[in-house]
C-alpha cells in the first residue's frame, strides 16, 4: 500500500520505506499477541510476548539500519 502510494505520488519513497518498517513492526507485535492468546495465554502474558517480540523486531530494524 505505502509502495503504492510512493508510485502515485503521494509519498516519498523514503516516507514509504520508513511506514513499511514500522507497521510491519507493529504487524510482527500483533502476532505474537495473537500467537499467544492462541496458545491459551492470559492478556498480561500476552502482552508480554508481543513486547518481546516487537523488542527483537526492534532490534532487527535497527540492526539494518547500521549495516546499510
């Protein structure tokens, strides 16, 4: 969608870039919340696990960042 919106013209192709990695973080939070319910989880542990895994997501990202 935001690649879409980059060949319209509406956003930057650095705008586009920049939502695409931070949605899909949030993307990447929601599963493991999901991922966790599913498996039988509480809220409190689920939102943990959604933490935990947006944190090495996080750290994916800006992992990246340096390298590139």
């Amino acid at each position: 969608m935001f690649f879409f919106l980059a060949a319209i013209g509406v956003l930057g192709n650095e705008a586009a870039f920049t939502a695409a990695k931070w949605t899909g973080l949030g993307l990447i939070g929601l599963y493991g919340f999901a991922g966790a319910r599913l498996s039988g989880a509480g809220v409190p542990v689920s939102v943990m696990q959604a933490v935990g895994v947006a944190l090495i997501g996080a750290l994916l990202i800006a992992l990246k960042a340096l390298v590139h």
